[in-house]
C-alpha cells in the first residue's frame, strides 16, 4: 500500500510540472500577443496617417571651378577637401603673356592720348584761323557793298573764309575719331587688364574643394573644369514620393527626417516644393509608352524640402541615405495654396 502511494506522489509531481509549464506559456504568448497587437497597430496607424520614403538623398549646390583664359598653371593653392570661402584664389595661372597684353594696351591708350591733344590743338588754330577769316570777309563785304573793292577781293575773302570753315570742320572730325580711338583703346586695356585678372583662379563660392584635378605645370584651356566648391551649409533633402502618395504632401508641411550617417538623431525639415514632373521624364532617355509594351509602374516625383534646424554638431554631406516622414494629418499650412514648383 505504501508503495501504491509512493507511486501516485511521484506522478502527481510531473503533472504539477507541466501544468506550471503550460501555464507560463500561455502567459508568454499572452504577452507576445498583446505587445506584438500593440506594435501592430501602433505601426498600422503610423502608416495611415504617414507618407514614408527612403527613395530620398541629401543635396546642395556644387559648382564648377573653371579656367577663363588658357595658359600653364603655376600655382595650384588648395587641396582635396579644404574648405574655401567665396573670391579666395585656388590656382594660379603663369600671368606672362597677359601683364604684356596690359602693358601695350596702356602705350597705345597714352599714343592716343597725345594725338588728342595734337587734335585739339589743330582745332584750336582752326578756329583762330576762321575767326581771323571771319572779320576779314565782314571788312572786305562792307567794303564791296560800298563799292570801295573789287569783285575779286571779295572772292578771294570769300574762298579763304570757306576754307578756314573747312578746316575747323575736318580738325573737329579729326578730334572725334581720336576719342573714338581713345575709348577703343580704353576698352581694350580694361579687357587686358580683365583676362590677367583672370589667371587668378578663384573660388565661386563657399564650401569645400572636391574633384581636383589640376597640377602645378599643367596646361588648361578656357572653359576647363578644374574642381568643384561644394557647398555644405545650404543642403536640403529631394524625396522621391509615389504618385499615389502626393494628394498627402503639400508645401510648407513639417517633415522628419533619418540619416542613416545619424540613426541616433532625427532632422526637422519644411516641403519646400514639388517637382514638376516625375524623375523619369527628367532623365537622358524618358520613356516612350506609345512606341512599346505598356507596362504600368508607379513613378515617383522628386519633392524638396529644406532643413528647419541646423545641427553643427552633425554636418550633412551631400548624397546621403535619408528617409523622409510627413504627417498628413497636421493642419494645412498658412502660406499654402498651391503645390509650388520645384526649382
């Protein structure tokens, strides 16, 4: 009999075991159940009042470095990566060949100069010499007139008058074509003057130097790309929205913003504006629907939006992954009333 009980008590333990297992199951699923419904539809509610794409980049203005005049670099004062500020020289070209183009263009300006004066001074003694045959010709008509000279004197007058008016006449063209020559001349030394201004290559704006690709020794051609100033103080996000999405998007809402350089922090940014068109009709070859197979994808279009805030501590550069969020449900902005077009 002792031994029937012995055996009962020890099946009567394995029960109770897996009754406490079976029960702390439950209990865990129960959890898994409620927490994951939680999260479900904490995330199904984010989803349907959000537009959500990680199809967006950071972007700014990059802007070309590029020779004016051609000639053998001899300096080149910056590197890869360095920022430089607006107007600051960051290549030298051998200036040579444009100092002497300035010089001439100065000893032809001052040649004209003294043939000014050489003018003016012919004109000077037109006029003195058309005054002299002035009063001569009033003399001599008087005198005609009462009969006190001849005929021929009086021509005589006559003709030397006109040719004084003549000469005045041609010595003042003469002074006009040389302040002609003067301002060509003028003209011509602020060009040389320009262009060896020019072999001071200097930086378009602020920002930092990428792309280099010029060495000291070098020779360059007007027009040539030598690097670029990227500028990494003005960035903003282009986000690439379905089309389906864009009934929810208008200009002025508040976007957060995820870099993935950045996982730990979120931005705050402002839609700026929407694109014209989608980024397909902005590409080197748009698709032609009417000359294949029609097969419909949703196409995305590119929407602007401009950082609200600026966070010093973590610079943005140009190109990164980001993943744009709108709420769709915040109120219409103030200044809103219709989707602005993107530059």
């Amino acid at each position: 009999m002792n031994k029937e009980m012995k055996d009962n008590g020890s099946s009567s333990q394995p029960r109770k075991k897996m009754t406490t297992k079976k029960m702390v199951m439950y209990v865990v699923l129960a959890i898994v159940l409620v927490v994951g419904g939680f999260y479900g539809y904490k995330e199904y509610h984010y989803y349907t009042t959000h537009v959500v794409t990680e199809d967006a980049q950071t972007d700014g203005h990059i802007t070309p470095v590029r020779a004016r005049v051609s000639g053998y670099v001899t300096q080149v004062l910056v590197k890869d990566n360095q920022p430089v500020v607006k107007g600051q020289i960051v290549a030298q070209i051998d200036t040579t060949d444009y100092a002497l183009k300035v010089r001439m263009a100065k000893s032809a300006l001052s040649s004209a100069k003294a043939s000014l004066e050489v003018a003016i001074a012919a004109e000077n003694q037109a006029k003195v010499s058309l005054d002299k045959a002035q009063l001569d010709y009033k003399r001599v008509s008087d005198l005609y007139k009462g009969g006190a000279t001849t005929r021929q004197k009086y021509d005589d007058i006559k003709a030397a008058l006109d040719a004084a008016q003549a000469t005045l006449d041609e010595a003042k063209q003469k002074v006009a074509q040389v302040r002609v020559q003067i301002k060509q001349q003028q003209d011509q030394l602020d060009f040389a003057k320009l262009q060896l201004s020019y072999t001071h290559i200097v930086a378009p704006g602020t920002g930092k130097i990428s792309k280099k690709d010029v060495e000291v020794g070098q020779l360059i051609q007007t027009g040539q790309p030598l690097m670029a100033v990227t500028d990494t103080k003005s960035v903003w996000v282009t986000a690439n929205f379905k089309e389906t999405e864009l009934d929810h998007i208008k200009v002025g809402q508040t976007v957060k913003i995820s870099v993935d350089a950045y996982p730990d922090m979120t931005f705050l940014g402002r839609v700026e504006s929407i694109a014209g068109a989608t980024g397909a009709k902005y590409a080197l070859l748009p698709p032609e629907n009417a000359t294949g197979n029609f097969v419909k994808v949703v196409q995305r279009v590119p929407v602007k939006i401009v950082l609200t805030e600026n966070k010093v501590d973590r610079p943005l550069q140009l190109g990164l992954n980001v993943t744009a969020s709108i709420d769709f449900t915040q109120p219409a902005p103030r200044d809103h009333t219709a989707d602005a077009q993107m530059p």
